[in-house]
C-alpha cells in the first residue's frame, strides 16, 4: 500500500510552462523565462479571483445593509401610518360623540317646549322654576324652528316639512 502511494506522488508532470507535453521536459534559459511569466501570470489571476470574491462579499454586506434600512423604514412608516389612523378614528368617535349628545340636547330642549306640566299627580313647582328653563329651552327650538320652511297648501293651510325636507 505504501509503495502504491509512492508510486502516484512520483509519476506526476510540474507542468510549469502550461503546455501539455508527453515526453520528457528540458529547459532552457528561454523556457525558465516563459515559466516564471506563466507563474507570475497564474498567481495573478488567482490574486484578482480573490479579490473578486472579497468584493462580491462586501457587495453583498452592503446590500444585505440596505435592505434592513429599508425594512426598518418601512416598519417606522407603518408605525407612523397606524398611530395617523388611529388619532383619526379617535376624532371621528369624538365627533360623532358630540354629534350625539347635540341630538340629545335638540330632543330634550324639544320635549320641555312641549311639554306641560301634570297638574294630576299633585306636585306644583313654582312658576318661576319652572318658566326660566322651559323657556330657555324653547328659545333655542323656536330659533331652531325659524329656519325651517312654511308651505301653504292649495287650501291654505301652512306645513311646516323638517330641516332636511328645506328647499
């Protein structure tokens, strides 16, 4: 076993010149110079496919930077985007909330216009607690009211049609 492997390390060719050549090789003066150029030649294409590779790895470093910089400006635009989405919902809710209690107060000022008092269940206010808030309330209906539309029928008589109905 061991003469076999000494036998293959023996039989191999240098091939320094880089010519494919099936006899015995002699050098001259000139040939050891077209070695030593081919040599100098291997190594320095071996030194560029060396760099090429460090360049391609920094390449692909600098990329791989960008991408998780764009990545994480992407996440801050999206932070940004939903927190602007939710600021906006929260003031729509607000507005609808005020829109609401608006409506509730319309219904109620409507109510204390209209409303008598029940002279059956016994309880009398007096007259100025009651007139002060009832009237303030139906000032704001009757100021409310003035913007609606009077129509007078063929017949002549008046119809009042609700805010949205205005013509």
């Amino acid at each position: 076993l061991k003469n076999e492997k000494k036998k293959r390390k023996r039989g191999k060719k240098l091939n320094l010149l880089g010519e494919e050549e099936s006899g015995p090789q002699f050098f001259s003066p000139g040939r050891i110079a077209a070695a030593r150029d081919f040599q100098a030649e291997k190594n320095q294409k071996e030194e560029e496919h060396r760099q090429g590779i460090g360049s391609r790895k920094l390449l692909a470093a600098s990329k791989k930077a960008q991408k998780e910089k764009n990545k994480i400006e992407r996440i801050a635009a999206a932070i940004v985007k939903r927190s602007a989405a939710a600021a906006a919902k929260i003031a729509q809710a607000a507005k609808t909330q005020a829109r609401k209690e608006e409506r509730e107060k319309a219904a109620i000022a409507k109510l204390a216009c209209t409303k008598r008092p029940n002279l059956l269940t016994g309880i009398r206010k007096s007259r100025q607690a009651t007139k002060e808030p009832n009237a303030q309330l139906c000032n704001a209906v009757a100021l409310r009211e003035e913007e609606v539309v009077q129509i007078a029928t063929s017949r002549g008589r008046r119809i009042q049609l609700p805010e949205r109905f205005a013509i």
